[in-house]
C-alpha cells in the first residue's frame, strides 16, 4: 500500500527557535497533503491543505507566519513552526492524497514537538 | 460546519465479543463517512469509507459499519474481536471536491481489549 513517511519522529527544540518537519510520499505522488495537529487526549484538527506548486491554505485560527508550508514537490511537503513556544508543543500529522485514487488519504506516523 | 461526535472516550471488551463503536455526525448535505484506527507509532490507518450506495460497508481487519441518515449515524462494528484489535479508532467526515480531503475528525475512542 501507498506509504508516508515523516522526518523526525520526536524533537526537542528551545523555545524561539524554528523546527521543520518533513512529510514524504514514498511509493506514489501527491498532489495535495494536509497538515494536522494533535493534542493528548484530542482529535486531530486540520492546520492547512498543502497543493504541489502553490500556496497552502489555512484553515481558520492558524498562523500561516507560524507553520509555513512548503509543498515543493510531488512527495514532499514541509511543515516549519517558526519561533516555537512550549504551547506549540504537540503531535503534528501530515496525509497524502494519492493521485488518481482521490477519496483516500495516506496518514504518516506522526511527528511529537516538545518545545521547552 | 460539519462535525462529528464519538460519545465513547474508552471501551473495554473481552477478547471474542462484538465490537460497536458510536458515531453521529452533522453535515449539511451527503457526507463521505471514514473509520480510522491509529496504533502507536504508527499512522492512522483507513478501515472503511462510504460515499454513497449500499449503506452496509465492509472494511479491511473485519470491520463494518453502517450508515443511518435518519440517525446521522456511521457506527462501526465486529462481531469478534481480537487482541491486535487494541487501538484508537477514528470516526471522520470529509467535504466534497477531488479529494474528500477536509477531515473532520470525532474524539476518537480508546478500545481495550481483555485477554
């Protein structure tokens, strides 16, 4: 089956620094993936639909200044949280959209930012 | 604004019982139902989905669930269960368009399974 991967699993970074997370395609191409984050005990809540070549779109309530997007190519998608602070500090998700199968997405395993 | 409620936090069952697990959902039109299953370390997995058709779906691990307008509901079961099947399950609605891809997720619920 089509498989995501995500880069690093765990970090800890200090607060005001700037954490990138990788989110890859590894057997198919994507033209679309989405970011989620996770809170214990909580859903995951869609932060942005990343498209190959454009301009994410934020959902209501996140900082686009914050957790910039890059979606440069066709199997990967980069999430940067910028000048992180302890509440940032949570389970980020990313999922795939495989091309021409478009009703399923591709979850990855998930990255944990602890900001101290 | 599409939501959805999983009323179970955490579910306890013995290994060999059946399994329902709740879920209602609002949407304003026909809703693209999903069921996931994430287990430690690793990503949600998809165990069924309906869009439209027959309202009985069956999915990968034995699972089904069936789709009630009339109770907005998508409850997914298995008649029974086994101890690999201890995880988080998922309930989620997606909007329309080419991917389906706006999922709003349920609580999740926790599901334990006793030997």
């Amino acid at each position: 089956g089509a498989v995501v991967s995500q880069h690093p699993s765990r970090v800890i970074c200090k607060s005001g620094t700037s954490v990138k997370i990788e989110c890859r395609s590894l057997d198919f191409q994507a033209t679309t993936m989405f970011w989620y984050r996770q809170f214990p005990k909580q859903s995951l809540m869609l932060m942005a639909t990343s498209n190959e070549g454009s301009k994410a779109t934020y959902e209501q309530g996140v900082e686009k200044d914050k957790f910039l997007i890059n979606h440069a190519s066709l199997t990967l998608s980069t999430l940067t949280v910028t000048s992180a602070h302890p509440e940032d500090s949570s389970f980020y998700i990313c999922s795939a959209d495989l091309v021409g199968v478009t009703d399923t997405q591709y979850f990855g395993p998930g990255t944990r930012l602890t900001v101290l | 604004a599409q939501s959805v409620t999983q009323p179970d936090i955490h579910i306890t069952v013995s290994e060999g019982a059946s399994l329902e697990l709740r879920c209602n959902y609002s949407y304003g039109a026909t809703p693209y139902l999903f069921w996931y299953v994430q287990s430690p370390g690793q990503g949600l997995q998809l165990l069924l989905k309906y869009f439209s058709g027959d309202t009985l779906v069956q999915g990968i691990k034995g699972f089904e669930a069936e789709f009630k307008r009339s109770q907005s509901s998508f409850n997914l079961r298995k008649p029974s269960v086994h101890w690999s099947d201890a995880a988080e399950y998922f309930c989620a609605v997606g909007s329309g368009g080419t991917s389906y891809g706006k999922l709003t997720f349920g609580q999740g619920t926790i599901l334990t399974v006793h030997p």
